[in-house]
C-alpha cells in the first residue's frame, strides 16, 4: 500500500494552495492514505497562553468546514486531529476519515506540554488516556498525537495489539526536529509498526515556530521517506507484511 506524509502552512491564507498541491499529488500517485499535521486547518491556537473563546470556536468550525472537502482526495483515508468540544471538554481529537465509513474520532491527546510556544493545557482538555487501536483498510492503526509520542509504553502496548501503522501527527519546533526524528524512529521499533509523522511549518515571522519535516519509519527505525521545504509531501509503498513479522523479532517478542 502507499502512504503519504505532507508538510502543512500554519498560516491559513497558505491552506488553499496546499491542498490543491495535496490533492494532485495523492491522485498522481494513488495514495491510500494520507496523514496530515496536529490540528491543521486553524493557525496554531496554543501559541497564546491566554485562552480566547473566538479562536477556539473558529478553529473548531474550520476543521468541520474543511471535512466537506475530503472526497476531493479520491479514494483516501485520510488522519489527523482536530479541535473538538465535547459538552465542556475541549479536546485535541484524532480522527480517521474515508469515502465509506465517513468521519470517526479515535483518540484525544492525552499528554499536554504548557511551555512558551505549546500552552495546550490552556487549549485542551485531557483525553480519557484510552490508546486503543482502531482500523481501516483492514489494518490495525495507533495514534500517539505529538507528545503522546515520548511514552513509549504505549507504543510497547500498541505492538501487543498487533498494529501495523503508528500515526503522529505533530506541530513541533524547527530546533527539536532532530529529537523528534529519533523518537519516531525508536517508537517504530518499540511498535514494531511503521510510523508516520506529519508536522505543521510556519514562516520566520509568525508568532508560532513550526519546523515541517515529516517522515515515513519502518518498523526497525529506517527512514524510508522524508519531506523538505522543497519537497513537502511525500509518498512511499510499504509491504504490511513487514509490520507483522517484526512482531516476532527483537525487541517486540520479549516479555515484560
């Protein structure tokens, strides 16, 4: 199967040329699934310490408006996150949409930074710490949005379930990316699934620092793609095969 891994404009007057450029690649290249950055289709909110109702509802009305628009990527799945409320609770929701089975929420985030930059515990409530796998295209998937990433015993307990692709959408800093491509790569070892991470990139003058890059990992940490700024979406055929016989093999098969 094809995946696709993109880099997406924290500035929204950028989205349209995005997704145009988005949607031409995936037809081109018949993708059958598409993961795209945290929260993507709103500039990133938790870059205020102070919460603002306006914001929040706008971002969260974007990312249902923008639903509309998924069937334009053909036959697809496509992932991410989004903002989601839910009676009080804001939460930082992934979700998994394809032409059949329409839009399905799967795991909210559950570990939230609040440091210059990333104030989410502003933004969002905490999810419900549920980490179970979810399925589509007759594979078993796991998310670990952004910071759930450094847990690596969810990543150990999504391998016990038998995934075959760990999902990481991301809006991380252009100075940590080296720490996050190592963290990707362990937790696809830990997994014993392949990882893909996409991330948001803003430009120098706005108030958010999003560095891009995002990444296809095999299941033995191998970067088997990666985006550039001159090269922000990338695809790669994987064999699903390699997800389940690394289950069997170091470190996957020893037992706690």
């Amino acid at each position: 199967m094809k995946v696709t891994v993109c880099d997406w404009p924290n500035r929204e007057s950028a989205y349209e040329a995005a997704w145009r450029e988005l949607v031409a690649h995936v037809r081109s290249e018949g993708s059958d699934l598409v993961l795209l950055p945290e929260t993507p289709f709103a500039p990133w909110m938790a870059v205020r310490r102070q919460f603002n109702p306006s914001i929040w509802k706008s971002a969260v009305a974007a990312h249902r408006d923008w639903r509309a628009r998924f069937s334009e990527l053909g036959p697809t799945v496509i992932c991410a996150s989004a903002p989601v409320q839910i009676g009080p609770r804001r939460l930082n929701q992934a979700f998994i949409w394809d032409p059949a089975a329409g839009y399905r929420e799967v795991h909210a985030k559950y570990y939230l930074p609040y440091e210059e930059g990333f104030w989410e515990r502003t933004w969002f409530d905490r999810g419900d710490g549920r980490f179970a796998p979810t399925t589509a295209l007759h594979l078993k998937l796991g998310f670990l949005i952004c910071t759930d990433l450094w847990f690596f015993h969810r990543a150990r307990a999504y391998a016990q379930a038998g995934i075959h692709l760990l999902l990481c959408p991301r809006a991380t800093p252009r100075e940590t990316l080296d720490k996050w491509q190592a963290g990707c790569r362990a937790a696809a070892v830990v997994s014993g699934a392949f990882c893909l991470s996409a991330n948001r990139f803003s430009e120098r003058e706005e108030e958010a620092d999003l560095g891009g890059r995002s990444w296809i990992v095999g299941p033995d940490g191998e970067i088997l793609a990666r985006t550039s700024r001159v090269d922000p979406i990338r695809t790669h055929e994987i064999d699903i095969s390699a997800a389940e016989h690394a289950k069997t093999t170091y470190p996957r098969y020893v037992l706690e």
